[in-house]
C-alpha cells in the first residue's frame, strides 16, 4: 500500500534532498502505514501527539503542580504536600486547585508541539549528517543533541504561559485567569514579563527534555532486549504500548531530579518581580532548591510516562511509522569481527 500513501498525499515526501539509507530508513513505508517516513506529514502528525501529550497530561496534573509550586516559593505556610492541599482547600475550595488551568493547557500544547515533532525533525538531520554507522555507535549522542535543539525552541512558546501560570498559582491578589493575567503582565512590566524566565526556563527543560528522550530511548532498547521476552514485532500493539509506559516512567524520575533546581527557581523568579535567576538561587541556598522535590518526582514520572504513552498511541492509532530500536548494520558488525571488537 505504499504506492496508495503517496499517491493520496502528494506532500508526503521527505524534506531531506538525499534519500535516508540508515536503519531508521528500513521500517520507513511499510506496508500498512499511512505516510512516508521523515515526510511533511510524519512531521505534522508527530506534532499533533506532543499537543495531545503535553497538553492533557499537563493540565490533568494541575491541583499538584499548584501545590508544588507553593512549596518552592512559601515553604513557611505550605510545609508538605498533605498540608498544601489542605490550606488550598481551605483558602479556596475545590475550584482553588485549579488555577493555572488555562495557561498550562495552551502553553504546554505549544511545547508539546515543538518538543515532539521537532524531535522527530532534529533526530533525521543528525542522524543523516551522520551516517548509518556513525549514527548507531553515536545514537545516544543523537537523541540528545536533537532533543535540547527541540526545547531550545519550545520552550520560546512556553515562557509566556509559564509566566502567567505561575502568577496565578502564587502571587496573592494576582487575577486568576489567563484573559486577565496576559494583559496585565505586559502592562506593568511589557514583554520583559513574559520572558524574564525563559533562561532559567532552558536550565530546567533542556536537561529535563535531553533526559526524557535519550533516557526512553535508552531503556526501551533494554527493555526489549533484556526484559521482554519476544521482540517488538511480535509484540502486540498493547504489550508494546506497556512497554512505552514503564520506560517512559523510568526516564519520567530521572527527569524530574535533574531539572528540579531549576525549576525552583523558575517558580521563584516569577514571584519576585525584580530579581535574577542568581539572586534567587543565593537567596534559597543548596536546600531550598530541592524544595518539593517528591511532588515533582510523582508528578513528573507520572506525567513522562503518560506522555509517551499517549504520544505513541496516537502514532499507532494514525498508522504512523514506528522504527524499531536500532540495531547495528550489518556493515558495521562485519568491520567489527573482522577486527575482533565484536563482543556480544
């Protein structure tokens, strides 16, 4: 059916001038797919599943997010998670835990977007720069060059919404929804409002999203090589999707470790109107910046998984190519033996 696909999508060509020879090129335009793969419209549908990961699962996790958030910047009146809640609720009834709601959906449906389909894109480019061998030995290299390229742009989209989310989660006497907060940000303090962050915002997102995707990658070639007792191909769609969410979880906690410092900061930083990110960690010390931390490693495992659970459901529910993990070419294996490297 592959001549079907082209003919039904005449922009379903490869944006690369060269055609892709490497492994990942193999399980391009199986059978069954319902587009080339690294073609416009593989880009397109990749995005689409970061706007549905990130945006869903983001703002699905809001009541935590707010609680851990006013952990990081009023640890005196929110000592824990428990008594977060409890003092939100009190404060604001149920409908308080959901602040933040608005500026979460739309801000991390952009990041989504720029996070997973230019993933996709960045992975193609370096992995073509550099060659089918080079690509295999250097892969992890790969995954997290193109990933931190990917946030780099992602979160220029995110910091706008971050800021207002922030606002509107810990700021006292601050409005409480999106429509209110955007103008009055850029009235008191123009567009310096939106983006003041968005350093510290790359500090936390690019190790965290560098971490997400090479982590995944990582550990689902482990996974169906050491764990899973059959391979990928033989897997049905579900157990395979299993297999999507248990590494995406692993990755999820890795994430959240490497990035919290940051984060902290970022959450801090929007409270206070005229400080720097360096003020701000002085100010909180080694120990204030791992405020919250366990809310975040739930949520933030939780949420990883989730979204790459979702981001790969709908590739198999769009019928997208879905490259095996990568194995070594054939013509590297026999260099290989050839000089007695090969240890397996």
């Amino acid at each position: 059916m592959q001549a079907n696909c082209e003919a039904k999508n005449v922009f379903a060509k490869p944006i690369f001038a060269k055609p892709r020879q490497d492994a990942l090129m193999a399980a391009s335009v199986a059978e069954g797919d319902s587009c080339e793969f690294a073609s416009t419209k593989y880009y397109a549908l990749c995005g689409l599943g970061g706007i549905l990961s990130c945006g869903i699962t983001h703002t699905l996790v809001t009541p935590l997010d707010l609680v851990k958030c006013r952990l990081q910047v009023n640890p005196a009146k929110y000592k824990n998670v428990v008594n977060g809640f409890k003092v939100t609720l009190a404060e604001n009834g149920t409908r308080g835990l959901a602040l933040g709601w608005a500026p979460t959906f739309f801000g991390y449906s952009m990041q989504g977007l720029c996070k997973f389909g230019l993933y996709e894109v960045f992975k193609v480019i370096y992995s073509d720069a550099l060659g089918e061998e080079n690509y295999f030995v250097y892969r992890t290299w790969v995954y997290l060059a193109a990933s931190a390229s990917a946030e780099f742009f992602a979160d220029i989209c995110l910091s706008p919404m971050e800021s207002a989310k922030v606002r509107i989660q810990t700021q006292p006497g601050f409005v409480s929804t999106l429509r209110e907060a955007l103008p009055l940000i850029y009235q008191t303090e123009g567009l310096n409002g939106f983006y003041k962050s968005l350093v510290p915002l790359w500090c936390r997102q690019i190790p965290y999203t560098m971490m997400k995707f090479a982590c995944f990658e990582k550990t689902i070639e482990l996974l169906y090589k050491y764990v899973v007792p059959k391979p990928r191909a033989e897997c049905t769609k579900g157990e395979q999707l299993v297999v999507t969410f248990g590494a995406g979880y692993i990755a999820g906690v890795f994430c959240a470790i490497v990035s919290h410092p940051a984060d902290t900061v970022v959450s801090k930083l929007n409270q206070n109107k005229g400080a720097t990110a360096l003020d701000v960690a002085k100010k909180l010390g080694f120990v204030g910046l791992w405020g919250g931390l366990l809310p975040r490693i739930v949520m933030i495992g939780t949420l990883t998984a989730a979204q790459w659970f979702i981001y790969d459901a709908v590739k198999v529910s769009l019928r997208l190519p879905r490259p095996p993990p990568p194995e070594m070419p054939e013509s590297l294996r026999k260099k290989l033996e050839a000089a007695g490297q090969l240890t397996n």
